[in-house]
C-alpha cells in the first residue's frame, strides 16, 4: 500500500494506492467512523464491486446503515436532474451536515456524487473510491466536481476537494479493456507533460500495465497522482499551470464532439491530441522529431490511435477547437510539448503547423 498526499493547506488529503484498499476498514474509518454515510454509485460498479465496500463501511463504525444510491450508468445521466434526486434521497434520509458521502464509481459517479455534496446544506464532506483507471489518475483528485448542461460538458460545477481518495487497484480486474487503454492515455499525459523519467518508464512498462500487474500499476497510479497533485496544490483553480494538465484535450476535445458524444472515449481522444499536439510541437522547432516519434509509439503501444478520424475536416476541426472553453480572451491557447516531459500553454503558436497537423491527420487517417 502507498499513501501520498495532496498539499492544500489545512484540506491536504490523503491518496490510499494499493490493491484490496477499498475493502480495508482502517483506510475509511478516519473519516467516517460514527457518522452516518451515503454511498453513491451506478448499476454497473455496484454488483462488482458494493459488497466489498459495504464490509468495509461496517468495519470502519459507522453510524447505522449506509444510504445506498445506485444511478442508471453512463454519462448521459451526469445532470442536474441527477444531482437533484440526490438530494432529494439526502433530504429524506435525514442526512446533517456531518454526514459524509462516498463516491464509488468511474468518473461520472465521482463527479456527480463530488458535487451533490459540495451543494448539499452548503457543503458536505466526500470520499472518493474511484474504480476507473482514469477516475483513479484523474478526476479523482483535484476537486473538480460537476455535471453537463445540454449546452455544454461540464459547465455547472464546484471545486469541492474531498477528504480522502481511496484507489483499490483489484477494481480494475473487471474494467473493460477499452477503458483501461482510455485510462492510460491520462497515464501517458502525466509523462508527457512534466515527467520525462515517468515517461522514459511508461516506454519499459506500458505492456504489464495492460496486463494489469499490481506493481507496475501502484506504480503508474501513483506517479500520476503525484504529477497531478502537485499541479492543484500549486494551482487549485487553474489560473496557470493546472491548464497544462490540458495536454492533448483541445484536440480531444474536438474529436469527441465532432464524432458525437460517446462515440469516442474522452481517453481515447485525449490519446490521440497527445499524438497530434506532439506532432504539432515538433514541426514548430519545439519538439525533436523523434521524441515526437517515442510519444507516438507509446501511444499506439496502449491501444490508442494516434490519428484523428477522416471525417473530420481540418475546417471542421478548427471550429470545433474555437468552441473550446479553453480558449480565452478569443484566442485559441493550445498547451504544447517543448520537450518530454516539458508542457507549454501558448497562444503564440505557428499556424501552418497547426493547418499541417490537421490537413495531415485528416488525410492519414
Ligand atoms: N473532475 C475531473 O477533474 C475530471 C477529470 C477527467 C474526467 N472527468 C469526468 O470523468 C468522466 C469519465 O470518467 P470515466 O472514464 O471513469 O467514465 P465512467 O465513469 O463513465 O466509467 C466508464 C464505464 O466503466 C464502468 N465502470 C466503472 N468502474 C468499473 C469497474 N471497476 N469494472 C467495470 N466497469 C466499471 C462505468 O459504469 C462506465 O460504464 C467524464 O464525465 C469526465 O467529464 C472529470
């Protein structure tokens, strides 16, 4: 088992890594013993994975039963109407401000459940229990919490940080495995963005990572988590560096909606903005082409395509890209590689590299 933690001040939380955490009384009990706690979580995780967690909440003393929650799966249900029938479950169960929720799910799940309690009675405390891989490297950790909004992803929200992530990494055995190469794609970034060591050990180990290896995976997880919580501890509201965990997003982004919702994983398509923002960064002078090359390579090697899909355009891209909520001020601001392990947010950047990336994604693919 690994513990690390996220640096904010007097709301630092622990980060538990380990394979069987979840089912590990002493991981919830500092934070729900003798309160009483409502799990939320979805009709596909809780069949796998709710009975572990039920012991364990019962190990760790809380207070009467658990109010368990189950959401119908998937991301079209990460809404508003969602979030009010958790309140309303709350409500009726009588829940105080000290009571505690347990998020135990993908990210949707984590995000839902994150942001019912940043709301409910102003504010109640959460634990995660991630069981996607990118839940367990990304959404997490950093406070990030929210729902979608018919005319955008993810526009309603608070940062609300909980108060203890717990990543059982046995919860992957029964994560399909295009999931898990989605997750990966966040792994990578890591790597990518700010830690050229981390990447050069990705190249060595991606393969027992696909293979599931408890090592190999404590590993990975917590060399990301660590990347990720030193970003929100220097930047818990991205003003500034926290953008740079954007790496490969605008260009995801743009897929993702381009090819309609679900069509592709967000992973999926932030695996291939990687390859796209690397084979950008290396014709703007920034990236040596093989470096360009060794990203590419680990991309494909987890599964991922390193291509955008033909039906999009390089016209059609561009607007996509101008609707991303990362642009600000009216100018499209793309974070780029100045080398592995080195991210740069610019606005300053070479169009016809950006026209050449597009133009030849669209034609390649
Ligand atoms: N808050 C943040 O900072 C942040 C960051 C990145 C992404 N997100 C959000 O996260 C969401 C995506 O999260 P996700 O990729 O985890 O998707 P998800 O939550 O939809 O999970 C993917 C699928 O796997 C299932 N599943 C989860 N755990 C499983 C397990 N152990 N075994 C078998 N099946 C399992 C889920 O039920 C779902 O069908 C998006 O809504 C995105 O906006 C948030």
């Amino acid at each position: 088992m690994e513990t690390l933690n996220v640096e904010l001040g007097d709301r630092r939380y622990p980060i538990h890594i380990g394979p069987g955490e979840a089912a590990h009384p002493e991981r919830l009990a500092p934070e729900l013993s003798g309160r009483r706690v409502a799990v939320v979580t979805n009709r596909t995780v809780a069949p796998l994975h709710g009975e572990a967690l039920r012991a364990s909440l019962a190990g760790a003393g809380i207070r009467g039963e658990p109010l368990w929650i189950e959401l119908p799966d998937g991301e079209s249900h990460k809404t508003l109407a969602t979030v009010e029938q958790i309140l309303t479950r709350l409500l009726e169960a009588r829940l105080d401000r000290g009571s505690r929720i347990v998020a135990l799910g993908g990210g949707v799940v984590g995000d839902i459940a994150g942001f019912a309690a940043a709301i409910y009675q102003r504010g109640i405390d959460f634990v995660q229990v991630p069981t996607t891989l990118l839940a367990q490297v990304d959404s997490s950790v950093g406070g990030k919490t929210g729902v979608n909004h018919p005319l955008g992803k993810n526009m309603i929200g608070a940062f609300h940080q909980p108060r203890a992530v717990v990543i059982d990494t046995n919860s992957l055995n029964t994560l399909p495995t295009r999931e898990l190469r989605a997750g990966l794609a966040e792994v990578i970034k890591y790597g990518l963005m700010k830690d050229a060591e981390f990447f050069a050990w990705l190249e060595e180990n991606i393969d027992r990572l696909l293979a599931l290896e408890p090592e190999a995976l404590i590993h990975a997880i917590r060399r990301s988590c660590a990347c990720k919580a030193e970003v929100v501890a220097a930047d818990e509201r991205e003003s500034g560096r926290r953008a740079l965990l954007n790496l490969g997003h605008t260009f995801g982004h743009a897929i993702e909606t381009g090819m309609g919702y679900g069509a592709w994983l967000h992973g999926e398509a932030v695996g291939t903005g990687m390859a796209m923002a690397a084979r950008m960064s290396a014709r703007m002078g920034w990236l040596a082409p093989a470096d360009a090359e060794r990203a590419e390579a680990l991309i494909r090697r987890a599964g991922l395509e390193t291509r955008a899909p033909a039906e999009l355009d390089a016209a059609r891209f561009r607007e996509l890209m101008g609707i991303d909520k990362k642009v600000s001020d009216g100018r499209l601001r793309l974070v780029l590689l100045r080398g592995l392990g080195n991210a740069e947010l610019t606005a300053d950047f070479d169009d016809d590299a950006l026209q050449h990336t597009l133009d030849e994604t669209a034609r390649a693919a």
